[in-house]
C-alpha cells in the first residue's frame, strides 16, 4: 500500500461514515489527506511528493486509528492534530478554542481592505481573538502596527498565548480579557471582529462537529445578532476617526440587513460569496 492508497481508503471511510466538514477541509479528500499525512509526519501540502511512497503495516495502523477517532469522535481533524492552518500560517488549536477559518484572514492577506488603511492605521483590535490566529495574520501582514487581541473566555486566551509565542509576536500583540468592548481601553484604527452569529435555530441543527466547538464562540442568540448589537453601539467610541471595522457575519446576511436596515455596509468579496464579510466605517456607525 502506498500514502495515495491509504488517503484514498480513508476517505472513502469517512464518506462513508458521513462526517460533516468544515474545519480546514470541505471534502472527505482533503480531510483523509490531512489526516494521513500528519500522522505519518509528511508536510501536509506536499502530497504529490510522498504520494507513492510506500506505507509500513504499523504505519496504515497508527493512520487508519485516527481516522476512526475521526469518525468515532466527530471531533474536528484540527482537534485531534492540535494544528490548524490560515493562510498558510500553522496554529495551534484545541478544545479550549473554535477551530480558526475566518474569512477575515483571506481578506488580509489578498488586501481587500488596503484602501480603507494608510498611515494612520497604527493600531488593531482583534475581538473574539480565539486561538489568535486574526490577530497573528495581522501582525504578520502589517509589520508596523500594534494589535490588540480580545475575547470572553480566558481559555480561549489560554491559546492564544501560544500561537503569540509561537510566532514570536509577543512585542507587538496583548491579549486582553474582555466581554465585547467592557474590558478594551483605548481607540482603535482598525477592528477585526468574527463573532458568535450563529442564529439558535441554526444552532440546533449544527453537525457534531460544530458542536464539539465552544458553543460561546458560535451561538448568536435568536436571529443570531444579539453580540453584533452590542458591538455596533459600543464600537464608535473605540474608533479613531478613519478607523473602520471588519466583521464576519456568515450566512447571516438576511438577519444582519433586518437588524440594520439603514446601515450603510460595504460587502467584501470572499472565496465564499459576498455575503459572508462586510466593512463599516465609524461615519457610518454614527449616522442615525
């Protein structure tokens, strides 16, 4: 058996089994891929390299037992590697943590809210940080600035902690301990902010993998707005005067507009649709 055999016999398991994706892979491929390459300790974006190498029986064994942890457990493949990756950049995630894949990052990286920065954008606010990963990417892309990087759970900052470190990034970013904005002191020039949106009906209906998640990391209330309601009125006062904030609202789109029916929202362009991210300026905020 070679590593393309055992990917392939995996993945056919978990279509079979019926897990859902989500966390880093969208299709049984990707994930067995994921997950077979880990556990033999090849680079997970090297697959054509090591894809007819052979595989040892001790080898399929250790391999095919996390893919049935995989299965069995319905806990996300970043859960059971402790790594997950955002535009290239490796984190670490655990438990304590949502499994990162903000849309925000790609946004960063592509530059897709360049025209709204310049000069003035000095300092950043990372809200909902999780494992960090938002605030990472920020450091990384924007070597001049400062970044703040704030959440309710102190586990989740536990986290954090770790991908900071790990990136050696500790000069530039603090993490703060904050319920929205109570706990953040200052203004910003620009605030990222991927926060619990998921609406309680969605909830409800969430695969077990989601579910495996902090549930204060994705449960938005009713219709799913209840934190953004919150942020939005609190947001303008921690907010220089060009300063704009970059939220992420999933498919939230419908119950985001009937909330806000008069905001004035500029629709960011992501590898999954238009609907998925949106740019207010602090003018817009402040507009009746």
């Amino acid at each position: 058996m070679t590593v393309i055999d055992l990917i392939n016999q995996s993945a056919a398991q978990l279509e079979q089994a019926g897990v859902a994706f989500g966390h880093g892979t969208g299709n049984a491929f990707d994930e067995a891929a994921w997950l077979v390459l880990w556990k033999l300790g090849y680079p997970l974006d090297q697959i054509d390299e090591h894809a007819d190498k052979p595989v040892t029986p001790q080898q399929q064994a250790a391999a095919q037992a996390l893919v049935q942890e995989r299965i069995a457990s319905r806990k996300p493949a970043a859960y059971l590697t402790k790594e997950a990756w955002l535009q290239g950049v490796p984190f670490y995630v655990d438990e304590r943590a949502i499994v990162p894949r903000s849309f925000i990052a790609e946004i960063i990286a592509d530059g897709d809210i360049d025209y709204w920065l310049g000069e003035h954008t000095r300092r950043v606010l990372d809200l909902c940080t999780g494992n960090g990963s938002l605030a990472v990417i920020a450091a990384l892309c924007w070597p001049d600035v400062s970044v703040a990087a704030a959440d309710i759970s102190p586990k989740a900052l536990e986290v954090a902690r770790i991908n900071v470190d790990r990136h050696g990034l500790a000069d530039r970013i603090s993490l703060i301990h904050s319920d929205g904005l109570q706990g953040v002191l200052g203004t910003f020039d620009l605030i990222l902010c991927n926060p619990p949106y998921v609406n309680t009906q969605s909830m409800d209906q969430l695969p077990a993998e989601y579910q495996a998640e902090p549930a204060l990391a994705l449960a938005g209330g009713a219709d799913g707005m209840d934190f953004i309601r919150r942020l939005l009125a609190d947001a303008p006062a921690h907010m220089s005067e060009h300063a704009v904030l970059v939220l992420e609202i999933g498919n939230e789109r419908g119950n985001f507009e009937a909330a806000f029916p008069r905001l004035a929202a500029v629709w960011l362009e992501t590898s999954a649709r238009d609907d998925q991210v949106l740019l207010l300026t602090r003018e817009a905020l402040l507009t009746p």
